[in-house]
C-alpha cells in the first residue's frame, strides 16, 4: 500500500528524522552540505524515509529539503509541514524533483490543543486536516498525516480523524507521544485501539513517534510495533529536543536480536550504525554517552580488574550483539608512515569512505603528519583528520595562517595570530586573556570583528596516549538580523583536531567564525526567498 | 516483612548499586572517600538500601563496605557475595558496623549457567544456593537472593528454587535481566509469572535488576513493577558495564509523573536528583549526555530559532516535569565578589552544599580569584570550586607550584614545571612534546617518574562566555602489583579546573598520578589483608 514498502507485513519501515526533529536539539545546527552528508550515509544504511526538515521554517530548511529531493534518490524524501495551504505548497515546492516525495502535515487532535492552541472546535479541526491532505494530494501522492497529542485525545474523536484523513487520501498516520509520558503498555494500547476501531485503517501505514523524556521511548516505539504499526520514526544517537526522539540504532538492534520475538526486519544495513552514529556526533556537536546502548563506547567493553566478577558475568555468556554487526570498527590496526598511499587508500575503504581524488591527497598529508609525530596512526586518528579534511562544508572566508601562544600559572596568558581575509589580505595581532584560549579568541576577534558569544566550548582525545590528537567542538551564539522578527539569536558549531589543543582550538573558532560569516552572506543573498 | 520499608504495598524501595555495579563502568573506579561521599548524598536523597561493594573482591571494596556501614546510618547497607561460605563471611565482616545489614548472595538459574559455569547439576545448585542462605542468616536477619540468568531458566525450576531460598530465610529475591535483551512484556511476565507460581512469595520483596543493552532497562523495570515487584535496583545515571544498568533518576520520575498510572511513591527527594548526578559523574568521569532523560543539560531544554516551532512545541502545554522538582539549579543566579562570605555562604547552602570552616575559606579564596577575573561566578563555576577544593579525597604527595608553557602551530611545545614532593623537596624540569599538554605531563614525568599511560582526556567548558573555566577529566591506566596475580591494569583517573586550560590540565594529571601514588602505598600497606 505504501510504495517505500509496507507490502510484506515483516518489514518494519525507518523513517529518520534526525534531519528535523533531531536538528532542533539546541545548538545542532548543521547547515546544507553537512545535511547532504548525513542524507547520503543515511541512504547508503538503508533508510525508507528521508525526513529533511520543515520547508517554510526557514529558507535554509526550504533550500536543505531542495538539495535533499534532487540528490538522494533510494529513499522517500519528506517535508514537514502545518494544516495549511501556504505550508504545503512551500514544501510542494521544495520536494518537487524527488524521486519520492512525501508531505508529512497534520495538526492537534486533544481538546486542550483544539481549544487552546488552535482556537476551534473539534469539527473545525477535523475539516482543516482533511483539507489539508486534500490540498497536499493535489502535489504528491504520498501524504502522512500526524496527530499530535493523541494520547491525550478523546478515542472517538482521534478514530473519527484518522478515519477521515485516511479516506482523503493519507498514506501514513502518524501517532506521536508528544509528551514522552506515555508507558508502553498504554502507547501499545492507543496503538492497538486504532488498529481494531479505525475501519479504514488498512489503507494506511501506521506511524509511530515517540520522545525519550522518561526514558521509554524505545520501549514504547516497540510496543507500538508490536500492536500493528509499520513504520518507526527515529533519529540516530537518539538526539532531538529535551531528551530526544527514539534511537534508530536501539529499535532496529532491538527488532534484529529479538527476531524471536518480534518476527520482524528491517532494510537497514546494520554496520553502518556506528559510522553514522559518529558522523551525526561529530557534525551535530552532541556527543554520545559512554554508557549509550548499541553505539556507546563501553556498550560492548567490559570492565577488567574485578577477578571474581566472572560470577556475574562472562563474555561468552552474554555478549550476544557482535560489535563487528553494527560496524564498530577493530581500533587495533594501525597504520605508519611506511602503509603508503596504498595502505591508506585500503584502510579507508574498509571503513566505508569514499574519497575523491584531492580529498584523499589532502588526507594523505595530515596522515603524513599524525605518522611522522606519533609513529603510528589508528581508527579514531583517521576519523579526526578526515572530520577535519573532508567534512569540512563551508567557504573558509578567513584563514588561519599563524598562532603561537604563551601560557602558565603564574603569567598573562598572550597569543599571537595571522590570518588572510577576503583579497587575500593578511593580518596579524596579539591580545591577552584568562587562558591560552581565550587569548586566541581575542587575538582572532581583533582580527576578524565578528560579534559574537562563546557558549560551549569541549575537547576530547580522540586518540589513547599522551600524544594523543585532540578534537575540539565549540558552539558560538550571535545575533543574526531575520526579516519580519528583527534580530534572532543563532548558534554555530566549529570544530578542529591538532596534537595542540590550543592550536585544535583556535581551528574550531576559525571554522564557527567562517559559518557564521557564510551565514550572514547567505541571509542577505537569501532575502525575499 | 522488610525492615527497609516493604510493609505498605504503595511504596516501591530504591536499592541503589552506583557503587556496586556502577563503579564496575569502565574506568569509574573511585576511591574510599569518593565513594563515601557518593553514599553520604544518596542516604540524604533518602534511597532505601545501598548496595556498597563485593567485599571479597578487594580490599578496596572489603574497606569501602566497612567504612560506609560505620557511617551511613539511615540505609540498609548491602555487600554482594557469590554462593560460598568465604565470600558470605568476608561480606559480614564487612558489613558487621552496619545499622541494617544485608547479604546479597546468589548464583546461576540457567541451564546453560548451572552446567557450563557451575558444573553442577539442578538440584546441587538448588542445594549450593539454600545453604549460602542458611549461611548468611547466621550473620545477618537480612538475606537477598539473586536468581543470575533468569529468563533463559526453565520457569519451574525458577520457581522451585525461588521457594526454597525464600524457605531459607531470604527476604527479598532478585531478578535480573542479566544480558539486558528483555522487552517489557517479556520481563513483566517472567515477574508475573513468579508472584503467581511460588508459594510462598509473599514471604520476601521482589526485586528487578535490569540492564540497558537494547536501551528499555527502564521500561522493563517498571514492566517489573507492574506485575509486582517491590524493589528496583538502579544506578544514579544509569552507569554500569556495557550500556549501563536502569537509571535511578528516570524510574523515580517516571513512578513521580505518572502516579496516575502506577498508583506507587518512593522515599526519594527528587530535588536532590541533579546535584546528586552531577556528584557521581564528576567522581566517576563518565559525562551524562545531553540528550539523557531527566539529567541531561538539554532534558528540559527547548531549541529556540525556529519559530513556526510553536506549532509543534508549546512550553506550558508540554513540559510536565518542573526543572526545579529535579533540582537543576537556576543558573540565572549570580555571584560577584562584592557578595562577600555572606553572599557566598548563603548561595552554597541554597545549592546544598554543607562545607566546614577550612573548606569555606578554600572555595572563598578560589571564589575571588574568580570573580575578580571573570567579573560574575555563576552556579556552575561555583561546581567546579567545589569540585576542586572540596571533593578531593587523596593525599596529596606532589603538589604543582608552578607551570609555564609556550606553543602554536609552527613552535615546538614546551612546558616547565615546578613540583613539591615528599619530605617538601622541590625539583623543577622542563620538556617538549606534540602539544601543550603532552609537553605537561612530559615535564611532570621527569619529575615524579612513575609510569603510566594516558587513557582518555576531556575538556568541557563549565561555564558560558570567552572567559569560561575550563574543567579537565583525564584517565591513567597503569600496571599495579597485586598477590596472587602478579599484575593487573588499573585505571585512575582526575581532575582539574582552571580559567586556563593547559593549567587545568595540568592539575588533572598531578590529581591522577596523585591518586596512582596513595594506591601503590595503600596495596603495600594492605598485603595480607
């Protein structure tokens, strides 16, 4: 009934929306090329459903769904949208050279949002979604309605709902918990009282989208399975808004192991779990817990030193997900200067990437680099230079030629920088601050001018050893002018890896700073859009 | 018929293990002091029984058992054993100071278990686990049994053996999901199925241990709960081996949100929840993500920018759970250095801090070394104040006087330092290295000369701006002597926290090799022991 495949009811459809609702965690602003990059991972692990943002949200969501719909080509590309026909023709528009497209629209089904929220009555509201699914038949054919706040919703009512978009034309029904309070047994319950009480159900997949706020989404995601729904609505690492949406890698980990239970299966190809999982931390900022199942650094490691813990556990025993399965990579090859191009170009492909030509070379002199300093370069080394290297999506306005910093507990910490700006024009300065990085901040602010407020500010060896590359991640905040509204405030994520964590750091600044100008060159190309 | 609290049916016991199962996290290792604090909060949030250590495992935790059973007088105390009579006398004599005692021995339920790891057959298991009973009430009234591997068990068996340790005298049964690949309607069944099957089971509490390898250890624990358990063992973040154990926090909030649903109360004081989270994971090293239920720095966060956001997401509407119910401090608050003692007092008392006069005036100074730099010290800086002056539980062999380094993208890294050693003998060295930091702890090597390898080393920005203080969290692994044995592997980690941070750093590892110093001195003091 669904063309993205709900034909063989054992195969349970991935629809990702890391890109949207995952994308609204605060602070994760990733911009189009970085977007592209997830998508195109996202494709290559098998994903149904491609949700790739809220087209009238923001010209850059519009232009993200734009990009989305003409490259990525394997999955259903969908658009977020409200119960309205400027919203549905926007993302119309957006969508409109995918392979796939799906407008995803819908509206408030419990009284407190029809009353409060909407400002109408439960008729009012019922006409506006069938409308609104009308509306957007008129530019796809493949139309998901959700119906927000559900679990708090008069049965009959949210029946009678699904009941009437379903016969206007909507392919998939979508039944959030909105909240994320529910517990399995009452969001399987929902589930389960649609399936027996909606009677035109069978011409519809149904949806399920759950929220981590109580810790349960996985939980209830398959609960919601297990009940009839066919399609699962997840983000990778789990990310999203306050406590984040369902993890993809959970459910589908969840639905492989536990074939005994579920009878179930999934398209995705599960050892891209974890490079994806670290491309998402690695562009969103967000780092992933030690202790997060499936994708976490310790899921599969076991602690050493208790002798007498082989009592409660042992290896052989339990470990039945094999890290290999979901593509955890074996960080005990290494390499040195002397693997070559070769080896280089070996070890990449092993680990899934697909380098063109000067991406390579450019990777190739780093290795160099890392190989001749620390003798041998592993897994999470050539993560990082390859973070740095070729997931790097924006035009470097302002190059950093130059830093030396001078630092300690009992002196002014001083740094000095030069950078090439715009026409090749290079300029240098010092200033002095709190801490080496401070410093540089302020040399750099000298320099470039650029106002703005550091919020986070993190760095991780990526690497074991005192010599060890590290990877700074830094989030800063500015004012950036938006039409109608005046002034909004942005957040923009840079990151850097160098052995020197002041040097790493002072990267990660230039790569916020050249977004954030990219972003206030492209708001004023992008006015009127 | 438990002492700890199971006379009203309403009310659900927290057994916590963070000090237990937690600490066997790779790399949390904590010491004695670390764990005594970790104890003194959790007794204060008023968690029901403390699961303390395996005494037999090591004199650590034999010692760590014995001090908290002096000192923490309002939770039962319980030491883990294995089914045998040494490991059941060691535990009680680690536990003979304590107010309320209990036992928690155990072993294998499954087939695969009795015969592969226990070589023995049904009935001689049956029989080893009644007599570690019968052995353990002659020390303590207070016996919990648990039943390794149950789900995999032949149901029958369960329930025999079940009625025959209850027979024995236990008082509470623990079921665990051991492998953590149970679904909620699996584990709620298995429990179900023991409350309907075993004789005499309302002679003893039902306890559920889950873990979270498929991301539902709080589902399946509240599945648990549902069909009758009384106790739940959890861990303060959900740390633990692989992807943790069932979070202390989400089980008592969910219990708290939806009482509606479950009908039940803890004893705990939620407000205590955050500070107690950010205790465990600064001693411990193990970060909370920020999309982490309850805890998270984004858990009550809303991403602000998208503005057509409203439709989906409206404040009042959604957000059930008031930050302040979780005591997640008002960061709004802000000290300057005109606030005086006073000022500094009061707001310490607020955030439940209980410092002596020595311990004041420390943060008191590190406090006006702050806001005279930074101007404003917020509550987070006021966290890493205390974190450094306060909760630092260690002798303190070599003492960092001075540090001074000089580096950058074409300079050599260099670093100076200045240390203070046993007997107050001062050496100064200096050294190179890849990095700042490398070129740190190489100068610190030359000094203090014990070997060691750095295993991880992070960097978070505890506060907001240019300006912030930067807090270091590193981990050192290195051989250590042990009896029997020869060598094992241990981990030690630390921390720093300065405005700069190769200082910070710096600090973090003098904290490390510190602790490494005062463990090599205590395992010879403690031969024989």
């Amino acid at each position: 009934m669904d063309e993205s495949g709900a034909s063989s009811p054992e195969n349970i459809i991935i629809f990702d929306t890391t890109l949207r609702d995952g994308e609204q965690s605060p602070g994760a602003a990733l911009n189009i090329d970085e977007k592209l990059e997830i998508a195109r991972t996202l494709q290559e692990m098998g994903v149904d459903i491609l949700e790739a943002g809220f087209p009238i949200s923001s010209p850059g969501d519009f232009r993200a769904v734009q990009r989305i719909s003409e490259e990525i080509r394997n999955c259903t590309i969908c658009g977020l949208t409200r119960a309205n026909r400027k919203d549905i023709e926007v993302a119309a528009e957006a969508l409109k050279d995918a392979a796939r497209p799906r407008i995803h629209t819908g509206l408030g089904v419990s009284d407190v949002h029809i009353k409060y929220k909407l400002r109408t009555t439960r008729e009012g509201a019922l006409e506006m979604g069938v409308d609104a699914v009308r509306y957007a038949k008129r530019f796809v054919e493949d139309v998901q309605y959700y119906t927000e706040d559900a679990g708090r919703a008069d049965p009959e009512y949210l029946y009678r709902v699904l009941e009437a978009v379903i016969a206007a034309g909507a392919t998939v029904v979508n039944i959030p918990d909105t909240t994320g309070y529910s517990s399995p047994e009452e969001f399987g319950g929902l589930i389960r009282g649609i399936l027996d009480n909606v009677p035109n159900i069978d011409k519809a997949v149904v949806s399920v989208h759950c929220h981590n706020d109580l810790g349960m989404a996985t939980a209830n995601t398959l609960a919601g399975v297990r009940n009839g729904a066919r399609q699962v609505e997840v983000t990778v690492n789990g990310i999203g808004e306050r406590a984040g949406n369902t993890s993809l890698e959970e459910v589908v980990m969840a639905i492989r192991t536990r074939s005994d239970l579920f009878g179930l299966t999934t398209r995705i190809d599960t050892r891209r779990i974890y490079p994806v999982s670290r491309l998402v931390s690695e562009l969103t900022g967000i780092p992933v817990q030690p202790n997060k199942a499936i994708v976490g650094a310790n899921a599969f490691a076991h602690s050493s030193g208790i002798h007498q813990d082989g009592v409660l556990k042992e290896r052989t025993t339990y470990e039945i997900i094999n890290p290999r399965d979901v593509g955890v990579p074996d960080s005990e090859i290494v390499l040195s200067a002397r693997s070559g191009r070769a080896g280089l170009r070996h070890r990449l492909a092993e680990l899934g990437y697909t380098l063109d030509q000067e991406q390579f070379e450019k990777v190739y002199g780093r290795f160099l680099t890392v190989a001749d300093k620390k003798k041998t370069v592993d897994t999470r080394d050539l993560e990082a230079i390859i973070a740095d290297e070729v997931q790097v999506f924006f035009e470097e306005t302002y190059h950093l030629e130059h830093v030396q910093i001078s630092c300690g507990d009992h002196s002014i910490p001083t740094a000095t920088v030069r950078i090439r700006g715009p026409n090749g024009k290079v300029a240098c300065d010092a200033d002095h601050g709190t801490g080496p990085v401070d410093a540089v901040y302020r040399a750099i602010n000298r320099v470039i001018g650029e106002p703005n407020e550091l919020i986070e500010f993190s760095v991780q060896a990526v690497t074991e050893g005192i010599d060890a590359v590290g990877r700074v991640t830094i989030r800063i905040q500015a004012e950036e002018p938006v039409k109608e509204n005046g002034w909004e405030r942005r957040v923009f994520s840079g990151r850097g890896s160098d052995m020197d964590i002041v040097v790493a750091s002072a990267k990660a600044y230039m790569f916020a700073l050249n977004r954030l100008v990219a972003a206030r060159r492209e708001a004023q190309q992008g006015e009127g859009n």
